[in-house]
C-alpha cells in the first residue's frame, strides 16, 4: 500500500500548494474546485509514481517530466505563461519559472521527497498495466477539456491561443520528452530512501509557509490571468518557491548526489 500513500501525500501537498495562494475561503467559492484539481494530480502522481518505480528514476527526471507535464497543460488551462510580452505566443519567462521552478523542483522533487519521507516506497509493488495508463491518460485529458471549456465559457477574459502557440508547445514538449527518454537510465539501481536534513528544513519550511498564507492571508483577493488568488500570498509563495529550489539546487550540486525522490 505504500506507493497509493505516496501519491495520496503528493496530492495533499499539491492541493496545500494551490490554497496557499487561493486561500481556504476559496473553498466556499468554488467548492468544485477542489474535485477538479484532485482529478488532475490524483492520476498524474499515480504515473509518476509507477515511471519512478518503473525506470528507478532520479531528481533530474522528475524536472523533465514536471516541465513536460507543465507545458502540455497550458493547453487546458491557458494562464500566465500567455501573458504579455509574449515572443511565439508564451511569456517565456513565466513559462520556465512554472515548468522548472513549480512543476519540476517544488510539485516534483520535493513532493516526492516529502511523501517518501513519511511513506518510504516498496519497489517490488506491481506496475501499472497498459489498459490502468491509459485510462488514467484520458482521465486527465477528459478533465483538461473539461476546465477548457468551462474557462471559454464563463472567463472571456482568458488568454487566447494562436496555431501559431500550439506549434510552440508540441516542439517545447516534443523536445522535453525526447531529452527524457534519454536520460533514462540504461541499468537501474535502487538508490534508496535516504535523509537530508537541508531538505527536510526545506520541506517543513514550505509546508509551515504554504499553511500560513492559507489561512491567514485571505484578505487581499485578486484575479492573475484565470486565476482568484490573494496579493501577498502569491508574492510570499512566489519568493519562497525561487529560494527553496535554488537551495535544493544548490545543495544537490554541493553534496554531487540526488535528492531521494
């Protein structure tokens, strides 16, 4: 049962991730939210977890995968990395700041690190069949058209996308993909669960962070692009992610080993 705990722990660490910036009254104005961003990192986690288990994946992957998954979904859910200035279509800076700092290092390394943590994987577990992934594939494509077109619908005020951005991101995406396969490793080795303490301070500091802007600041509401949150909570959260990051990534190339995902 340890890797459903696993995902289960990425998924509430996820969603903390989101109402640290919506706040929790957000949850009486959307109550369906909730549902929503569930059924998207539910089976998201589910196949990274079984890519990890599968291919004894390290750090880095994770950050190629989570920037693959990050620019595959702004086709759904159209937000900043569309706003201006734009070159192609994309607001490249935002777009690699997501992809990277967000998706890769904070929903990725971090996540699993935290989860595994606290769930230490069974690698003997069985993998995932092929009929499971695709049905958690089409899962979240399901639910990606779903938002997108309940964005069309209610937010006209949302990002449009050109052909010419749709090309953009298939080669972004193609490009991370193929760097992926790649990289994967051709003898696997079971590096193990092992403790970091800079990593653990970091990972009890974003969650005492994440809960605090939560719940105690909810009383500048706003909209970013798409998206309801509170003014000083996405400053604070957007400054804490950059640190925490370049902290993993600095202790990750001081100490030359991977982070234990």
């Amino acid at each position: 049962m340890s890797h459903w705990k696993i995902v289960l722990a990425a998924v509430a660490f996820n969603l903390l991730f989101e109402y640290s910036m919506r706040g929790i009254n957000d949850l009486t104005v959307h109550p369906l939210l909730p549902l929503f961003l569930s059924m998207v990192y539910f089976p998201y986690f589910i196949l990274l977890e079984d890519l990890i288990r599968k291919y004894h994946l390290r750090d880095y992957h994770l950050v190629i995968v989570g920037f693959f998954f990050g620019t595959v979904f702004t086709i759904f859910v159209p937000a900043t990395q569309f706003a201006e200035p734009q070159l192609l279509g994309i607001n490249w800076p935002v777009f690699f700041y997501v992809n990277i700092f967000w998706w890769g290092m904070i929903q990725g390394v971090l996540t699993f690190y935290i989860a595994t943590r606290f769930f230490p994987r069974d690698w003997n577990h069985r993998l995932l069949t092929r009929k499971q992934k695709i049905t958690l594939l089409l899962i979240l494509v399901l639910v990606g058209l779903t938002y997108r077109i309940s964005i069309q619908l209610n937010l006209p005020q949302a990002p449009k996308i050109t052909i010419e951005t749709y090309a953009t991101i298939a080669a972004v995406a193609s490009v991370a993909a193929l760097i992926f396969k790649k990289t994967i490793p051709k003898q696997i080795t079971n590096t193990g669960q092992r403790k970091e303490n800079i990593i653990d301070i970091i990972g009890a500091l974003t969650v005492a962070i994440f809960t605090f802007c939560a719940v105690f600041l909810t009383q500048d509401p706003t909209h970013i692009n798409i998206h309801s949150v509170n003014a000083t909570a996405v400053r604070i959260v957007t400054w804490w992610t950059i640190i925490a990051a370049l902290i993993m990534i600095i202790y990750r190339v001081y100490k030359r080993r991977p982070i234990p995902i």
